[in-house]
C-alpha cells in the first residue's frame, strides 16, 4: 500500500513540474521580444556623439558643444550678409549652407565660408575636391552627426546649376595632421568635408566624404 501510495505521489509530482514548465514557457512565449538597442545612433533617443533627432536641426546646435570642445570654446560670428551669387554648398539635413571660397591650405579660416583646399580638383568635377570649415554650428560643425545617405548639393547661384551629392563616407576623427584625405585618389566626382572637434590646432579633425 505504502509503495502504491509513493508511486502515486512521484506520478502526481511529475505532473505539477510538466505543468508549472508549460506554464513558464507559455508566459516567455506571450512575453513581447526584447528590444534591442537601435543600431542606428541617428535616431531619437540615443546617446551617441553622432546622434540626430528625427526633425532635422531639432537641438543638434546644443549637442554640438556636448561633443565638440571647439564649437563649445568658440564663439561664432554674426553672420555677415551672403549674397547667393557663385558656388555654394549646402547640406539641407545639417542646416549647412555656405559660399565656397579659394583658400591658402593655412590655418586662418574665416568664418561662414567653406575653403577649398588649393591642389585638389574643383568641387564637382573628376577627383577628390576637399572643402573645409569651421566646426561650428551653422558651419561645418554639423558634420559631426552626418550620417550616409545624406544630401548634399553643390549649387551654383550663378549659373543656376545644381549638383546633387550624397554622404557615402562617415571617416569621423582623424588626427590634425593626417594629410592622406587631402590626396584621395578618386575616379568620379568626390567632396571630402573637414572640420576642427577639438579647440587647439593639434587637435583632431572630422572628416566626411560624398560623392
């Protein structure tokens, strides 16, 4: 009797344990997937350097000086008034909009102008043309939260031509003296985008590329 009694027991055991498993799986399976941390840091919500709320220039001037000590340690001018005559480039996602202008390759860099870097080819034609900027809000600044895909338009107001690029190419930090961006060799039109991150001149670069 005793033994019928134990083996009853064991079977009605065995039971409550299949049926409190079942019971668990079930619940894990009705469970809703666990999220995942968006891979994309350009969307709302994450906390990457390059992140970039889904309204374009939604606060991206504040993250800026959160991740950039040169935007966060120099002041940026008034903007002077810029006609629309002669090449511009503009960045519609970035609020980047500036006249491109010849420079000497050395540090003095005005403000609200993009420099074209003498030796590479002319923006928009065969080659590498590198244009560089402040990395200020406005500037080139928003470089920092450019991510692939984005439009950028080479637009000469003067012959009422645009050219219609995209980022291909977030390089990011590079150091001040890293000169191999300047000498890209490329077989179709490319801009290489620079600008300043860290507030001395050995300080790193930022670098961007499209084509």
């Amino acid at each position: 009797m005793s033994r019928r009694l134990a083996a009853i027991a064991m079977v009605v055991a065995g039971a409550l344990m299949i049926t409190v498993a079942a019971g668990g799986f079930l619940y894990l399976r009705g469970e809703p997937a666990v999220k995942l941390s968006n891979p994309d840091p350009h969307l709302t919500g994450s906390t990457a350097a390059t992140a970039r709320p889904q309204a374009p220039g939604q606060d991206l001037s504040a993250k800026l000086v959160q991740v950039s000590s040169y935007a966060a340690n120099r002041p940026a001018e008034t903007r002077p008034a810029q006609p629309h005559t002669g090449l511009w480039v503009e960045i519609p996602s970035l609020q980047i909009a500036l006249p491109v202008r010849e420079g000497d390759g050395s540090d003095r860099v005005p403000q609200w102008q993009a420099l074209h870097y003498p030796g590479t080819v002319a923006p928009g034609t065969q080659g590498n043309s590198y244009l560089y900027a402040h990395g200020l809000w406005g500037m080139f600044g928003g470089l920092l939260f450019a991510r692939s895909g984005d439009e950028v338009r080479l637009h000469d107001y003067s012959t009422g031509t645009s050219r219609v690029m995209h980022v291909t190419r977030v390089v990011g930090n590079v150091a001040w003296n890293d000169t191999r961006w300047i000498h890209v060799t490329a077989g179709q039109a490319t801009l290489t985008l620079q600008t300043c991150v860290d507030d001395n001149l050995r300080g790193n670069r930022f670098i961007v590329q499209a084509i």
